[in-house]
C-alpha cells in the first residue's frame, strides 16, 4: 500500500518485494536477509518505519543485508506468509542466506535498542533455534550475545518457528533459571513471569517491585514495562487490595520517568503516558492527569509532521483519551485525523470502538460499514469486512436485509481473491463462518457467502 511513510522508507533503502528474488540475491552475495512483513494502516508498522526504519543508524546496517519488505496487501503476499510462517503486523525476521531463520526481533524496542540487536543478529555464530536447543538441553555454554538474542527474541510473533511445539511458559521458565547473565535472566524472568510461569504471586511482585524501582533497567526495558503493565497488574494482584495499590503506585512512579526520559522520543513517552493512565483506573486516580495527557498531546501532535509517524502518535493518543474515559476527546481526535490521514479507515474503526463505548450502536455499525467501503488492498478489505459483519451480526441479527447485502458484497471479494485461505485471510474466513453458523435465521446471500467461505477454507 503506498503511503508517504513508505516512500521516504525506499528512498533510503534499496527494498526487495519479492521473496524469491531477495533469497537468490542473498545466496549470490553470502548476505543475511533482513524482513519485514507490515501494513500501511498498522501503528506499529507506522512507528517502526518512523523510529528505525527511515534513520540513519539502519541504512548504515543495510548494505549488511538484503532487505525485504512484503507488504500483506501486496499481490501473494499471503501465500508467502503461509510459506514464510508470518501472521502478525509487523514481523521482523532475519535468515541466513540459505533460509534459514537467524533470529526474530521485536518491534517495540526503542530505536537504538533495535540497531543493537539487528547488528548483534547479524553476525551472531549460532541461530536462535540452536542456542535455544543447547541452552535448554545443557549441551554447551551460551555465550553472553547468545543469551541477549534469546531474552530479546520476538516470542510473540514466533508462530512456532522457535518454540517448535514447546510450551511458551516451560520453556521461558526453564532459560531465566539457566541463564547466566542478569540483563538477559532479568528480561527472560519478565516474559516468563507475563506468560504464566511465576512459582508464586509474592516472588512475581518482589520481582516487579525490585525492577521498577531502578530507573536504568526500567529504560532498558522499557517495551516491557509498558507492554506488560495491565497484565501483569490483573494476573497478580486484586482490585483494590493492598499489592495492587503498591504495584500501580511503583509502575507509576517507573513511568513517569519515562514520560520526561531524553533517551526516549515524544511518541515512545506519550505512550508510557497512557500506561500511566491505564494504571491510575487499576489502582487510586492521580490528580491533574487527564490535564496533563490533553496537553501532552496537544505538544507531541505539533511535534509530529512525518505520515507514518503521525499516525501511530493518533493511534496513541486516541487509546490513551479512551483509557482515560475522555470519549470526547478520542472522537474529535480521530474525526480531525481523517483528512489528512494515508489509512483514514483504520480510525474509522477507533471511531467505532469509541462509538461502542458511548452506547451508540448505529454510529458504530455506520463506522464499520464507512471503514469497509474505504479500505484498501485484499487482506485488508477483506478483515475489514469481516469485522463489519461480525458487528453488524452482533448487534442487528434481525436486520437480514442489510446482513444480506454485506453477505452478498463478501462473496465478491473472496471470489476474486487467489490467497483467501492463506495466513491472515484465513483467519477471516473463520472469523466469519463460526459467527453465520450461529445466525439464527438466514437469507440467500447469507447462505451463499457460507458455502463460499466452506469451499475456501478447505481448500
């Protein structure tokens, strides 16, 4: 999908869009291939092409590899993903020239971070599925860069390539107790502990306690400290009780360092901002909060000129305004972005959910129908309109005629299509059948678009 994000991107690098073509190049030249799988509307996608992608610190890295960038709305690009185990929005893997999968990295990391685990990927010995073997197996020694490619692999987006049948939890568990260096023990500890691997609750919150409390490890894992907060909050302490106001107390006090820390930019603590917020609705209210978030985004909005850029800081700021209950705030947010915006059918969809909140049902259902008609490119438009109908089946199963007219757009689309069973599209298929199955009552068009969708998803 073209964007002005994704043009200042292949201005600085020499992108591949072919799989075949980047493999062949990188076994000509005995160069490791670098991916990325994406979206033109994916935030995510949008940060890491303004905070990595489009820098300097990466195109110094490029002439390293082959770079290759598959976006999931391109022509085949979900038959690849099947072939090359993708799902997510964004995954970055890297390979060998041979195919073989060095290693995963997560998007979340602050940029430099970032640059530091591709280049330590880049010529690392071992591939992570091989340190992982000898690690858990006891064969060898890692080396401390081994370790670090471990604690920093990108297990949510994995899609067992690494795990390879292992249970997440065990297998977390089973490094943090037998690595050797605590930067890496530390981080393994946490996604361990985030998975459901803690021996008991009291160790989990010593742990988190004892982290948050040192402002240079909470920056050197800041991904974690934001990603993990709510869950980890929920999982291990009570409403109201008195771990839970010390463990959102403590987590608050850790972000509000990352919302003034210089080694972060404005987007990156404007989301440790809503974090904040999001712990302030866990535990006790701060005062002057939703002050403080309007101005802040008010001062990183002005800040944030590049597309791409500008769009994930939306997409934050609009979650953060929900969070913080300032519906309002959040609608007048996203209507404003729409003009200007490369992807404006996905706040299409942030203004339904807001819609939803608010008790609105037909602005939701109009939201939906709005995004589905100006989306974009197959795989999107495709999961764009099977949330709408799952929507629309949700809150009006009565409504048959306006059902039916979706039911009988749906066909077309997965009629011309060439990969609707693949990866993601797939996943929207089933999406929609398992909820038509359960319709009560059915049309034509309806019954048609299951037959349809029967045929394609067990092709």
């Amino acid at each position: 999908m073209a964007n002005d994000a994704n043009a200042q991107t292949t201005t600085v690098i020499g992108w591949h869009h072919d799989p075949d073509a980047a493999f062949a190049q990188a076994r000509a030249a005995a160069k490791p291939v670098f991916l990325y799988w994406g979206a033109g509307w994916c935030p995510p996608c949008n940060r890491l092409k303004a905070a990595v992608l489009s820098q300097p610190g990466f195109a110094a890295l490029a002439p390293s590899f082959v770079p290759l960038h598959i976006d999931g709305d391109a022509a085949g690009a979900q038959r690849a993903a099947d072939r090359l185990h993708l799902r997510s929005y964004p995954t970055l893997v890297l390979y060998r020239p041979d195919g073989a999968e060095i290693t995963r990295l997560p998007c979340e990391l602050a940029g430099p971070r970032f640059l530091e685990m591709l280049q330590l990927a880049l010529t690392a010995p071992f591939t992570a599925a091989q340190s992982l073997r000898d690690a858990l197996s006891g064969q060898r020694a890692l080396s401390a860069d081994e370790w670090r490619l471990l604690a920093y692999y990108s297990w949510d987006t994995d899609e067992g390539q690494l795990l390879a049948g292992r249970d997440l939890a065990a297998t977390l568990a089973a490094l943090r107790d037998a690595c050797t260096g605590p930067e890496p023990a530390l981080r393994l500890a946490w996604h361990a502990l985030h998975a459901g691997a803690c021996a008991n609750e009291h160790d989990g919150l010593e742990m988190l306690l004892r982290t948050l409390a040192e402002p240079h490890t909470v920056l050197a894992h800041v991904d974690l400290v934001t990603d993990y907060a709510v869950d980890l909050v929920r999982a291990l302490t009570a409403p109201q009780s008195e771990q839970r106001m010390a463990l959102t107390s403590a987590w608050s006090v850790a972000l509000q360092r990352l919302e003034s820390s210089e080694a972060l930019d404005p987007a990156d603590q404007l989301a440790a901002l809503r974090v904040r917020v999001r712990m302030a609705r866990l535990g006790s209210p701060v005062a002057g909060l939703n002050a403080l978030l309007r101005e802040r985004v008010a001062s990183v909005l002005a800040g944030a000129q590049d597309a791409a850029l500008r769009h994930h800081v939306i997409n934050t700021a609009a979650g953060a305004f929900v969070d913080a209950g300032l519906q309002g705030d959040a609608d007048a947010l996203l209507r404003a972005a729409l003009p200007g915006s490369h992807a404006p059918f996905y706040f299409m969809h942030n203004l339904a959910a807001v819609a939803k909140k608010r008790g609105d049902m037909a602005a939701m259902l109009d939201w939906y129908q709005q995004a589905w008609e100006q989306a974009s490119g197959p795989a999107t438009r495709l999961q764009w309109g099977a949330t709408f109908l799952l929507a629309l089946v949700d809150a009006t199963p009565d409504d048959a005629a306006r059902i039916g007219r979706l039911a009988a757009a749906l066909v077309s689309e997965v009629d011309g299509m060439t990969d609707a069973n693949c990866r993601r599209n797939g996943t929207q298929l089933a999406r929609m059948l398992n909820k038509l199955s359960a319709l009560n009552g059915s049309t034509e068009q309806v019954e048609k678009l299951k037959q349809g969708l029967l045929i394609r998803v067990n092709e």
